[in-house]
C-alpha cells in the first residue's frame, strides 16, 4: 500500500520517494514494524483472552511445572497473524502474485487452528478439530499453491523444477516418478506434501514456551536470505539456483514474520504469559512452507527445518514402533520417553528454557549448513 503511494510520489519526481523501491528498505521497516507491533498489540490481546477466560487445558503427562501452565491464554497467534499480515499489506507490492499467496496460506492455516483451539477452549473438547478435517483444509492449500504457483512460474516461462543442496543439478517433478511425462501431475502431490508435513510440524514443535516462535524465526532468516538470492538475477546465476521473478517481494513477509515472532517472544518466553496455540503454529507453518515452494527451495526443508522434522519424525516413530511391538509381543514400547522430542528431554529433568535454548542453536548450525550447501553448489 505504502509502495505504491510512493511509487506515484517518485514518478512526480519527490525527493527520497524513490527509496521505497529497495527490498532491503522495507523488508527493514516492515521487520520493525511487526516487532512494535506484536509487543504493542500483544498486552491487549493477552487481557482480551483473559477476559474471554480463553486459557490452555492441561493434559496430566507428569511433566515438571506442566499443570502450573493451567489457564494460560492460548490463541496467541493472533498477535503473529495482525503482526505479520498489517506490515505486509503496507510494505509489500500488493500486485505481487506471490505476496497474495503468501498473506493467503498464512489467514487460512491460521482460521483452520484458530477452529481447532476454539473447539478445545470452549467446546471443551481436546482432541479438537477431527484430523481429517485437519487434512482437508490442508490439502487444498496445498493445490491452491500449486495451481498459483504453477500459473506463475509458466507465464514467467520457469519450467517446473526445483533445486537441490550441494549438485548444481536441478530436479525436473517427472524425474520424481519414473516414466512420468507430465511434470505438472507430479508437482501437484509433492506440494501438498509439504504443506501438510510443514504445517504438522511447525505444529507439533509447539510444546514449550519459545520454541515454536523463535526456530521459525531463525529458520525465516535462512528463508529471507535464500529468497533474496532466488529474487535477484546475478546473485542467483552466480549460485546456479533457480531466478524466480518478482519473488525478492518474499523478503518483505519474511521480515514481518521474524519481527512477529520476536515480539511473541517477549510474552512466550519461558515463562509463557500466552501460547500461540494451533492459531499461531499452523499460521507460520502455513508461511513457511508457501515460501519455500516460491523459491524453488521445498527440498532444502528437511535441512533448513531440520528441528521442526526431527520433532514429526519422533511422533512417527514413536506410535509406529508402539504398535508395531504391541502386535508382535502383545505390549507396546517405546523409542522416546515420550514424544515429540522436547517431551523426551524433559522426561530427562533437562529444564525447559534450556530446551528451548538448544533446539533455537541447533536451528542456526542447519540455517548456516543450509546456506553453505547452496554456496558449495
């Protein structure tokens, strides 16, 4: 909105108008207005909650300092979506395709949990929204970014291919499958793929206070900076990745979503004064994987997103191997004390803020492993 009023301001020839043009300028401003604003808005939304006695229901899974969280507010997410969406809006191109997609996934995985924490608050039910319905509203987010992304990437004559880590060689979607001819039917399946897995996972890493909030901070620098390589020509031919155009418009989200969730951390860090809920959590896994498949990088995720997979894979496993050995031996065990995986390190007394700390390091070292794989192409 804003950079459009100053687009017409600088063809009047307004002096430092024209600064408004520069990614890096109000990917700055957007970033700082997020921040400001989650910590602004945050305090209200907090007693707004309160009010509404909208507090999290405790499951007993004896965990140290678990039932003191009793009646903390949940649907935090609510101060990241206004934090993320308002300077967006306000900062970004809004005739940017790719800026509508991404405002678009996060609103739509932040309604679906915001029904899935509203069934759970005052339905009382805590099993909330029914899973398949869970995965319906994900799947068509999936195709939704699929058919768009699609539409986008052929009228810019950019063929239906991906990068991958450390080979300069890109991967075409018919290689996926073999004999397959149209790139078009496989790409489909695969985006919705890693919608669904991301936004599970960003979901399931929401267990302890700060943890959720501050990886997908770390991991939207990682996404913010790859995206700035996809976005410029010469940086992207000098990397051999993909040139994605017009998608430099991602970095502007991206600092919104970091600034959002900064500012969520001065009220959910440890110990937590509210909790993004499903609201929040399925919100940035909504964004994150919208962003990823933009800029060509879906396939870097497992590495990048290393801390929110392992988290999945850990639930994966756990309820597989359980069943697996209550059917062969008539009792189930496990592999984790309990899962996912920060449950595991709890059940070992390790405190959750140093959890938490951790899992946030363990985010850099995969963000930096990341970029360096990009570089060694």
């Amino acid at each position: 909105m804003i950079y459009h009023l100053f687009k017409y301001l600088d063809s009047l020839h307004i002096a430092g108008a024209g600064v408004f043009q520069y990614i890096s300028f109000r990917a700055s401003l957007a970033g700082i207005l997020s921040l400001l604003l989650a910590l602004w808005a945050g305090k209200g939304i907090i007693r707004w909650l309160q009010k509404q006695q909208i507090g999290e229901t405790i499951r007993d899974l004896g965990l140290e300092g678990q039932m003191q969280k009793k009646g903390t507010p949940t649907m935090g997410g609510i101060i990241i979506i206004v934090a993320v969406i308002i300077p967006t809006v306000l900062f970004a191109r809004l005739d940017n395709i790719y800026v509508i997609l991404m405002v678009i996934a996060t609103l739509w995985m932040g309604v679906i949990g915001g029904i899935d924490d509203y069934i759970k608050v005052f339905k009382k039910d805590k099993e909330g929204m029914k899973a398949t319905t869970k995965l319906i509203g994900q799947l068509m987010l999936g195709v939704l970014i699929a058919l768009v992304i699609d539409y986008a990437h052929s009228r810019a004559q950019i063929p239906l291919e991906t990068n991958l880590p450390i080979t300069k060689h890109r991967l075409s979607y018919t290689d996926l499958i073999p004999g397959a001819h149209n790139a078009w039917i496989v790409f489909i399946p695969v985006i919705i793929v890693v919608c669904m897995a991301v936004t599970n996972a960003v979901n399931l890493t929401d267990g302890i206070d700060g943890l959720a909030a501050g990886t997908t901070a770390i991991v939207g620098g990682g996404l913010g900076l790859l995206a700035y390589a996809a976005g410029n020509v010469k940086i992207a031919e000098y990397l051999n990745i993909i040139y994605v155009p017009e998608s430099g418009e991602v970095v502007v989200f991206l600092a919104a979503v970091i600034g959002a969730c900064l500012g969520f951390l001065w009220y959910n860090g440890y110990p937590a004064q509210v909790f993004m809920g499903d609201t929040g959590s399925m919100a940035l896994g909504g964004a994150v994987a919208a962003v990823s498949i933009i800029i060509k990088m879906e396939l870097l995720l497992p590495i990048l997103c290393g801390v929110f997979f392992a988290e999945s894979l850990s639930v994966i496993l756990q309820v597989s191997y359980f069943k697996y050995t209550k059917k062969r031996f008539g009792e189930g065990r496990r592999v984790f004390l309990m899962s996912p995986l920060h449950h595991h390190f709890q059940k070992l007394n390790i405190p959750e803020s140093k959890i938490t700390l951790r899992f946030w390091l363990v985010t850099i070292i995969l963000v930096l492993a990341t970029l360096a794989l990009i570089k060694l192409r």
